[in-house]
C-alpha cells in the first residue's frame, strides 16, 4: 500500500492506494485560515499535524490492516508558504500562506533587481517565498535573527514525519531562490534577501525518496519499519502527476478556490514577462508552466455568498445550454491576479450593469469571467511557447457543465473530464510515494486517467465569446491604479 498526503489550505486529505493504483481508502482533517489583518494569510503548523493526525486516524478506523501495508508516502502540499523554524526545529511564528500579499513592497524591489527573472525564470510575486522573508526581516528582525531554516509547507510535515530538512524541486521552484534551469538553489538570490543556503533544505526530486518515517509515527499508527517518505511535490505538480499530465503537451485546467492552467514540457520555458510561472516538475528533466488566477470558485463562492444561494443552485438557475455574452462583464480580481497582470491592488467589478441584469445574468458573466481569465493564461502561455490541443477539467468547479462549456468556448479548445475517480494531489502524491518505494517507472506510473466525456467548443457562440472576451480585455488597462 502506499499514502498520499496532501495538504491543502482548508484541509489534509490522505488517500491510501494499492500496487495497482486503485484507491483503498481516504481521510480526511479539517484546517482554517487566520487574517489578522487585511491582505494577510495565516496558518499554525502545528494545525497542519493535528489535521494529519485527523486524517491518518480516520483511515486506521476502517483500513488497519491497508495501513499497515503501507511501504512508502508521498507528500504535497499548498505552495510558497513560509514556515521559520529556529536551530532546535521549533516555530517561530505562523506560516505566511500563498495568498497572502502583505510583502508586495519586498516583492516589487526584488523583482527589479534583473537576477531574480534571469535566475528563476518568474516574476517574483507577493506570494512568493522570498519578499515574505524580506517582509519579516523588515518587519520582525527579532523573529528573522533566529530564522535556521525556512520550509515550504509540506517540508515541515516531512520534518515532523521523518526528522529531515528536505524540500523538492517543484515547490522550491516557488520561492524566488531557485535556480529552476540548473534545479539547485541560487546563492546569489539568498544573498538579496539576507540568507544563505545553510537556512534552506536539502533539494531532491518528487520521485527520490527523502528520509524514512519515525518508529514513533509509525507504531503509532500502525505501520512497520522503512516506510519511505518520496520527495513529494507542490499541489498543482502532484495534481499533475495524478492527471498524469507529465509528457510533452499534456495540459490540465484546475477549478479549485484559485484557478489554474498547467501544461507539462520537456525542456525549461521562460517567460516571465508574460506571468507565467514556469517552474521545475516533479518528476527529473521535467518542467511546467502555469497561468494562475486568484479566484475560481472563489468568485462564485463570493456571489453565492452575496445572493444568499448555494453555488450549486445559481448555476443550475443557468440551465445546460450555453448563452451568448449578455454584454454583462465580471472581472474575478476579487483579491488581486497573477496571470497576466501580476497586480495585487487591482480588484473585481461588474461592468454593464442594466435594469434588466438579474442574479442569473450575474451568475453567467461570473463564470464568463473566470472563463475569460483562463484564457489570458492561455493566451500567456502561447507567447511563452506553448501550444495545446486539448485540456483536462479538474477541481471542484468542474462538475458544472455550464461552466466547463463555458470555458471550452473562451479557450477555443476541447475540455475532457476524466472517469470517475480522485486524480487530485493526494492520488498524485501517493503516486511518487509507490515510485520512490519501488523505483517504478515515473513516466508510466503517472499515466493519465480514461476520458469519461469530452465537451467540445461551441461553434455557434464561437464569435460571440471572441468579442466579449476583447471587451473583457480592455477593461483591466481602464481599472488599473483605481483601487
């Protein structure tokens, strides 16, 4: 048997799978997020244990004797998040997460010095690791004098897991210390924000083992002696392995609290101009590149929330069959964007607004625009030198059809949804546990799932989605410096 754990913002999620790759099992354990004050994004690591500790548990009440099979664990996790540890392993403060934006001054003066871009291949953005460093050397100089180590969210779960300061190439990658091209820490990039590589983890690949669970964790939960730890990935690199979305081309759309369009290449693409992330894979020789936008469901979440309607029921209030634009536009910067804009002040609005624009108009354009904010990514992707033929739908927003219709409109391309089955991050993370374990091919291991269904472009509103999305894209240079 082999555990996937997967630590997301609002949870941990454990998924314990066979040789064969089917899934036993799963758990799960519960996690909040903390905002102090406005643009800030906290967590306490010592919940991101208990949540484990919830999830492992729940899988020991109806699989132990699954879970005592268990030989290896992968592990993924939300990206960026800076967790500081002192020189005996202890917290120094809660962990700033990936969306918080708090350090956009720190990553504004950073991202002008020419060698960040050059080096990692990315603008370093706000949410990135490095300017919340620069952030707490400002602003905490007595919790950053004691900073030994600085780990990414999943690496302090390994450390609790095994006792080993260990990181892999794909989450590191969302630093702004990588060097991504040659997949080794940069010196220099350290320098600039006051660290050496002395406070950074050791570096493996996702699918190289990275230290063995303590005999204590293990008897504990039941498990025997040498359970490998896999270097794991950051969570859209393990949804990639899980998509097996790792050849040439193979790309996948994440509707989730943020959203994403992930394409796996073979060779190291920069562009940072454009906001794509471009960042190491998990597996070796492997890159990818990502358009990420802050709020997916995110944004319908937030209507549902202000209509005081279920998600659900405002987009079956839709029906099946896709409309043409009403001329009603939604800008989803409900807490800033990455791709393309890179602009954490920018904010959302409605724009066109009429009598006649009732809660289901409303709920289109929401769609419509994070429709249209995946194809900026697209578009971004295009310029960083990558073309795709197809996608496949992940995430939470994919089960409604109106809105992947929707998308596969804006993007002119085929969306497919896989068969029924969990091909998350935790499946993914499983995945690199059973490769690390056995040493089992990468590329064959992470193959991708049986397509159930494909939702093909929507050749008679083709026309229709290109001009709302040009509308769409003039809004942005008229809102910038509003807010």
């Amino acid at each position: 048997m082999y555990l996937g754990l997967d630590l997301g913002t609002s949870g941990v999620k454990a998924i314990l799978i066979d040789a064969n790759q089917a899934i036993i099992g799963s758990g799960t354990g519960s996690l909040d997020v903390s905002r102090p004050h406005p643009g800030w994004s906290e967590q306490d690591p010592a919940h991101w244990i208990r949540a484990t500790e919830e999830a492992i548990a729940a899988l020991k009440a109806t699989h132990p004797a699954e879970l005592a099979a268990v030989r290896g664990i992968g592990l993924s996790g939300h990206m960026h998040g800076a967790t500081l540890i002192d020189a005996a392993d202890q917290v120094l403060r809660p962990c700033i997460l990936w969306n918080d934006t708090r350090s956009h001054a720190e990553a504004a003066k950073l991202d002008a010095d020419p060698q960040f871009r050059a080096i990692t291949g990315n603008i370093v953005f706000p949410g990135f690791t490095a300017p919340k460093l620069a952030w707490v050397k400002n602003n905490e100089p007595e919790i950053f004098a004691k900073v030994d180590c600085v780990l990414l969210p999943k690496d302090y779960l390994r450390l609790w897991l095994t006792g080993e300061r260990i990181s892999e190439m794909s989450d590191s990658a969302g630093t702004s210390w990588l060097d991504t091209g040659k997949r080794a820490w940069s010196e220099s990039l350290l320098a600039a924000t006051g660290l050496t590589e002395n406070q950074m983890p050791s570096l493996v690949e996702g699918t190289d083992a990275s230290g063995t669970l303590k005999s204590e964790l293990a008897s504990k939960w039941g498990m025997g002696s040498d359970v490998v730890i896999a270097g794991g990935a950051g969570d859209n690199a393990a949804s990639a392995c899980g998509m097996g979305t790792v050849g040439e081309g193979h790309a996948f759309v994440s509707l989730g609290t943020s959203g994403v369009l992930f394409a796996a290449n073979a060779s190291y693409l920069p562009n940072p101009e454009s906001a794509v992330h471009a960042f190491c894979h998990a597996l070796p020789n492997t890159w990818h590149q990502m358009g990420v936008i802050l709020s997916a469901t995110d944004a319908l979440n937030w209507h549902a929330g202000v209509t005081a309607k279920s998600a659900t029921d405002l987009t079956k209030e839709l029906g099946d069959t896709l409309k043409a634009p009403s001329g009603v536009t939604f800008l989803p910067y409900l807490s800033g964007e990455r791709t393309p804009h890179n602009d954490a002040a920018i904010r959302g609005a409605f724009v066109g607004l009429g009598h006649e624009s009732s809660r289901v108009v409303l709920t289109q354009a929401v769609l419509e625009g994070v429709s249209f904010a995946l194809r900026d990514s697209l578009e971004a992707l295009k310029a960083a030198g990558t073309s795709l033929s197809r996608v496949t739908a992940i995430g939470g927003g994919s089960r409604s059809r109106y809105w992947l219709k929707s998308i596969a409109t804006a993007l002119d391309l085929p969306v497919d949804l896989p068969a029924d089955g969990d091909f998350g991050a935790a499946f993914g993370a499983a995945r690199l546990g059973l490769i690390a374990a056995t040493g089992a091919d990468p590329v064959a291991t992470c193959s991708a799932p049986k397509t159930d269904e494909t939702i093909s472009p929507d050749a008679a509103l083709k026309g229709a989605y290109e001009d709302a999305y040009q509308r769409y894209r003039k809004l942005y240079p008229a809102l910038k410096g509003a807010f």
